[in-house]
C-alpha cells in the first residue's frame, strides 16, 4: 500500500514539474517574440529617420543647385520688360533681356536709370522667314519714347537694331542723332555686323555728360567677327557738320569701282585682319556717312 501510494506521488510531481517546465518556456518563448517586436519597431523607425535625412540632403543640394550663381547680375535686379514696351521710363540698376525671342542681350541701368552697358555672347540676326517681322524690316511698329526722343534731330535709336535682333523697349533704345543713327558711325557698325553675319562677345558702353539726362553723350562698341576684336567709339553728334567743321567733306575719294583695288582696301585696313572699321576709314580721310554704293562699303562688306 505505502509503495503504491509513493508511486503515485511520484508520477505526480512528475506532472507537476513538466508542466511548470512548459509554463517557463512559453514564457520565455514570449519575452524572446516581444523583444523582436521591439527591435523591429526601432530599427524601421531608424530606418525612416535615415530616409528622411536622406531626401531632405537631397532637396537641399537641388536647391542649391536652382539658386542664380551668375557674377554678370551681381548688384542688379533682373527684371522682365515686353519687347514693345513704349514707356520711356527705366528702373536703375536693373539688369533687363532686350534680345527677340530666344537671344540674350543683356542691357543695365545705373542709379540714375539711364542706360550705360549692353552685353551679348552672341549677336544673332534677325530672321525673317522664322520671325514675325513688319514691312519696315521691325519687329514692332513704334519704339519706346525715352525722354529726349521727342526733338526733330534725335532718333529712337536701338544700341542693338532690329536687324541684329534687338527689342524695342527702353532698356534698348537711346536719343541718338538722327545722321549719326541712320547714316553715319552707329549704321555703319550695324552693316558690318549684318554683312559678317552677326557678331561674338558684344559689348556697348554708353556714357552720359551728367545724371539728369537720357541723352547720351558717346557710345563704344566692342564685338568680335571671324576672331577680330573691333572697337568702335564716336560721338553722338551729326558727323557731316563735325566733317564739315573739320574740312573733310571734300576729302572723300571720287566714287568709282575702277578703284576698287586691294592696294586701297589695304592701305585703309592699318592693321591687315581684312576688316575694316569706322577708326581706320576715319584716319584714312573718309567722312561718314559711307552709304550703301560707296565702292568702300561694298569692299569691307565683300
């Protein structure tokens, strides 16, 4: 009896102990899942604390990269102006696109508004067969009405015409001396560009004889053609009465193609690079303007 009853015993505390073994282990087995969970919720937060660092890195360095870097704007406002613009009225010192369509001509204003520098890479002409250009060769029928434009002897004149593809709001138009604009130093530059077929590193300084006035009182133009730097400075006056104040109206060379040699053309062209500008033609006795059939123009232009 005492033996079955130790038996039994036994076999209980077997049980007892077994069970207490499994308690333990799903326990453990328990603890073990909640601390997985745990290490996966944190390394998922890591994660999107890492990919969020990450995308903001990024939009930073794009937005760096939109920012404007360029040196030629420094100390201008860059303002848009509509091509046919007709006020007369300048910002200062604001930098402003004066080029048609897609060119980039850049003109700048001081503090005083006036106009005093106009720059371009590239002087592309104008386009008639891909561009909405007038009967009058223009690409607007009226220029912008900059103060002094109104006298009879003054035109609106474009530091880059038309012809160049230049716009005609105020930040491309100057009052210029109607001889000087139409037949004189400022048309003679225009047709060389156009004859060459447009121009490279183009610059115009403008400068003024005070701070009150939009009346230029000289102009330089500096452009490159086939690898020659041309320089170009007169001043904005009627060159026949400064010829005629000079004596030089009569000095002119008879007009005659039978002189139409490169003896001339070489004697003229001081500096031997096969163009010749309004400098050299000027020091070799030649008065402006030097119209379209003058055996000269049809020989720098050939």
């Amino acid at each position: 009896m005492n033996k079955k009853m130790n038996y039994l015993i036994m076999i209980l505390m077997t049980i007892v102990m077994v069970g207490c073994a499994n308690v333990e282990d799903t326990s453990n087995k328990n603890g073990e899942t909640e601390i997985q969970e745990v290490t996966t919720v944190n390394t998922n937060e890591n994660s999107e604390e890492e990919t969020s660092t990450k995308d903001d890195d990024e939009s930073v360095v794009e937005e760096t990269q939109t920012e404007p870097n360029n040196e030629l704007f420094a100390g201008y406002k860059l303002m848009e102006v509509d091509g046919g613009d007709l006020s007369g009225h300048r910002e200062s010192n604001v930098v402003v696109d004066i080029g048609y369509g897609d060119r980039e001509y850049w003109a700048f204003t001081n503090e005083y508004g006036q106009l005093v520098r106009v720059v371009a890479d590239e002087i592309i002409l104008q386009d008639d067969d891909n561009e909405p250009v007038l009967s009058s060769g223009r690409y607007y029928p009226d220029e912008a009405k900059v103060p002094g434009v109104e006298s009879d002897v003054l035109d609106e004149g474009h530091i880059i015409a038309d012809s160049l593809g230049g716009v005609s709001n105020a930040y491309n138009i100057t009052p210029q001396d109607s001889t000087l604009n139409r037949h004189g130093d400022q048309a003679y530059m225009e047709e060389v560009i156009r004859k060459a077929g447009g121009a490279t590193n183009f610059e115009a300084i403008i400068t003024y004889p005070n701070t009150e006035t939009q009346i230029p009182s000289s102009y330089q133009y500096t452009y490159t053609i086939k690898g020659n730097v041309i320089t170009d400075s007169f001043d904005n006056v009627n060159p026949d009465e400064v010829n005629e104040s000079l004596g030089l109206t009569d000095s002119e060379p008879t007009d005659s193609s039978s002189s139409n040699t490169n003896e001339d053309i070489s004697s003229i062209d001081t500096n031997g690079n096969g163009m010749v500008t309004i400098a050299e033609a000027k020091a070799a006795g030649f008065s402006m303007p030097i119209t379209s059939d003058h055996w000269l123009n049809l020989d720098i232009n050939s």
